[in-house]
C-alpha cells in the first residue's frame, strides 16, 4: 500500500447504520462474564492494540508473603520495584496498594512510602493485600463520536484521557463516558488486571464484572469479549486518535481477529527530536520491558527468540523537515501492536518523540537541539514553543478495518488536535522542507 502523506488522508465518508444508544447486544457484551476456573484464568497481552490471551499469569496474590535480603550489584532501587521484581507477574499497582497499607518492613520499621529506596543488603518483610474493588461509574464526558451504529463506536480520543479504569485513575476514562452514553451501568472492575499507577499507559490489563443493583459473582478470569466495554486495543494516555469500540460480542470477537491477523490498517503521526536517517525505512526490532525503568519499554535487537522480548515492526516515512532538521513530522504504520512500540523504535533510531520525557524527547533536549540548528534570532520563539509540551507529540491518525456485520471495508482518518496543529505551525513558520 502507498504511504499516504498527512494531506492526503480524509475522513471516511461511509453511510452510517442505524444508531441506537440502548443497544441491547451493548449492553449484554458488558453484563455478562464467563469465569474460568483458577487453574484455567485467562490474561491479556502486553499490547497497545489487540487484547488478546496468553497462558501463565497468577491472578490473585492475596496473602502471599516474602521475607528476603536485598542482593543489588551497585546503586540503590525503589521499593516497589524491588518488589514487583521477586513476585512474577504481580502489577506493581497490587505492590503499592500493600506499601500504602502498612504490610510491608524494611529492616523492622513499617515502610508506606512506595517511592523508599533500598539498598544491598537491607531486608524485606512483605504481604501483598486482597483485592480491592474498583467501581466505573457513568459519567456525562463529552465524546468525539466519528462513527456510530448498532456494532461499532469510532472515537477520536482526547489527549490526556486513559481509555479505562485503573488504581488512582477510576473516573474521567473513556469507559466512564461510554457507559454513559450507552445509557449503562456502574461496572466493577478488578484492579489485579488494570494498569499500574505507576505510568499513565501501563499494559496489564484483564477483565471486570459489572454491578447493575446486585452482586454479580465473577470467578478470576474473564472471557475476552468481557474486557472493558467493547474495548479491543487502546492508545496511550498521551495519545489521541481514533480507536475502534464493539457493541457486542460478536463484533468484538470479529476486530480482536483482525487486530491478531493484523490486517487492521493504522497509521500514526508524530513530531520527532531530529530526522530519522533514511527518511524512511523499516524497523524489525523486539520490543521488552526495561529492566532499568520498568514503566518503559525498550528496543532490543534479537531478543525475540530468548524470549526476552517481543517481535515488533514499525514502518516509517518523514513526511516534512522542520526547523532546520531539529524536528520532522513523521508518518508510522504498524505492523505488529506492541506496548509503546511507536515511542521505543523511534527511540531505538535516534529520534524520540518530541515531548515524550520517558524516552528521551525531553524539553531540554528538544531544546537544545533546535537552537542548535536554528539562528539565535529564533531561540526565543522555540523557547516558548517548546515550553507548551505537556505529551508526547503522537496522533492516531487514521484507522481502518472490516465491519463485522456487514463485511465493508471502512477507513477514518482524524486531523491532529490543536495542541499539536499549533507546534507544527511553529516549527514549519521557523523552517520547512517537504520530503519526497
């Protein structure tokens, strides 16, 4: 398929279906849970995109105990780390939530602050606390609905808003809103499955059982098409864009298909710290978690088959030189779906994600690249420009898939938002050069 510049794209003019807010399949798909039993519990895949089952993780840590000497090499390491690195599999939200309620010593004294460092040598008594439920209650939070009818919901999503529910991040999601305009009950989620606290687009994610006037008993692991409203993959607190909602089972199970067969079509868009050399190319990088930082993922070439990491490709191509080369608009099409995979290839090559602080693209950085390359006359100008960065500059830019009731290719694409409309304005005021 031709890349497709950021002026080219449109918006899909499809003929809409017949929308109907109280869909009853809507409100099945929500309400209804199947448990597996404990030996059989389903989890999800660590994935911006499709949210589909791996075999393997413990779902319920309640009561589990650790009595152990800190063994570090060189340095010091937060407690909650330090933790969530000798329980395999546990969410480090789960290690936190035992932190704050006092189950946790170090070296006799009752630690509650997540953030303690410890140090070799220093010894560790902790007992991970029971769950502790989560209500997703409807709220009336205006959504940018670009598509509707009675199986599928398109939604351009606000930077700054989580797609779903999590510790310390129960309201203003994007769940809270479709509840509410689905006209839908208060849901219970459990928040072993939710993302961590600890970063705004964690990936350990799993299922919830809803409460609409009684208790609703919920084994621990749901099935697939149970997860978060119809949710079938997701984009990063940061990001905005379009993202696919089901309606209903049927249409969920048919998407989370094409995102595993990968044959949904997604392009993103970006500002860059610099310009990728070549202007475009193909990355087929693993992509694991960071075993420095473990809110970040990295790029690590030939870990796949150790398992260390997982297969990932991105494509790329730069759309537009701006500011002297300090900055490009750079256009991504995903081949795989990966947890922050844009933000850790692009990282990989050299060129972070303007704004993005945990990989890189950081305020002082972006700046002091583009002053390099830029008279001082301008200093100023990129001074103040840079100073508007609140996220990474990433747009989910458009979307594409198979309606799965009637079979028919659909394709939305969505403009950037104004934040990041007005610094591309800027850096293209300052200097541009169109790539071809």
């Amino acid at each position: 398929m031709k890349m497709l510049s950021l002026h080219s794209l449109y918006l899909n003019s499809a003929k809409p279906l017949s929308i109907n807010p109280r869909n009853s399949s809507l409100r099945k798909i929500i309400s209804t849970a199947y448990a597996y039993s404990n030996s059989s519990a389903a989890a999800y895949s660590e994935s911006d995109d499709f949210q589909g089952p791996f075999p393997g993780r413990t779902n319920n840590y309640s009561g589990v105990k650790i009595e152990e000497r800190v063994e570090l090499d060189s340095g010091k390491l937060r407690l909650d780390s330090w933790i969530s690195s000798r329980i395999n599999g546990i969410s480090r939200a789960r290690v936190q939530s035992s932190i704050r309620t006092g189950l946790v010593s170090v070296n006799g004294h009752v630690i509650n602050k997540v953030s303690h460092v410890v140090r070799d040598g220093d010894v560790v008594n902790c007992t991970i606390a029971e769950l502790q439920p989560l209500r997703a209650e409807a709220e009336d939070i205006p959504l940018d609905i670009v598509y509707e009818d009675d199986h599928v919901l398109v939604v351009n999503k606000p930077a700054h808003m989580v797609v779903h529910p999590a510790p310390g991040n129960a309201s203003g999601t994007l769940v809270n809103g479709i509840l509410r305009h689905c006209r839908l009950s208060t849901v219970c989620l459990n928040p072993e499955a939710l993302p961590e606290i600890v970063d705004d687009s964690e990936d350990e994610v799993g299922a919830f059982s809803v409460d609409q006037g009684q208790n609703v008993g919920i084994g621990s692991g749901l099935y697939e098409s149970s997860v978060r409203p119809g949710i079938v993959h997701r984009l990063d607190k940061g990001t905005s864009g379009l993202l696919v909602v089901a309606k209903d089972e049927h249409s969920h199970s048919y998407l989370a298909e094409q995102f595993k067969e990968r044959t949904i079509k997604r392009v993103y868009v970006s500002l860059t710290c610099g310009v990728p050399s070549p202007a475009s190319g193909r990355i087929d990088v693993p992509i694991g978690r960071d075993a420095n930082n473990r809110i970040r993922m990295i790029a690590i070439p030939g870990s796949a088959t150790r398992g260390k990491a997982r297969h990932a490709v991105s494509r790329y191509k730069v759309i537009e030189i701006l500011a002297g080369g300090g900055c490009a608009l750079v256009e991504w099409r995903l081949e795989t779906g990966r947890t922050h995979q844009i933000r850790a290839h692009a990282k990989y090559i050299g060129v972070p994600l303007l704004g993005d602080d945990v990989y890189g693209g950081t305020k002082s950085m972006a700046l002091s690249l583009l002053q390099s390359k830029n008279p001082p006359s301008s200093h100023t100008q990129l001074l103040q420009l840079i100073a508007r960065l609140d996220r990474p500059c990433l747009h989910a830019f458009s979307l594409g898939f198979r309606h799965p009731s009637t079979g028919e290719d659909l394709r939305f694409s969505q403009m950037p938002p104004a934040d990041f409309a007005e610094i591309l304005d800027r850096l293209r005021y300052i200097g541009t050069e169109k790539v071809t």
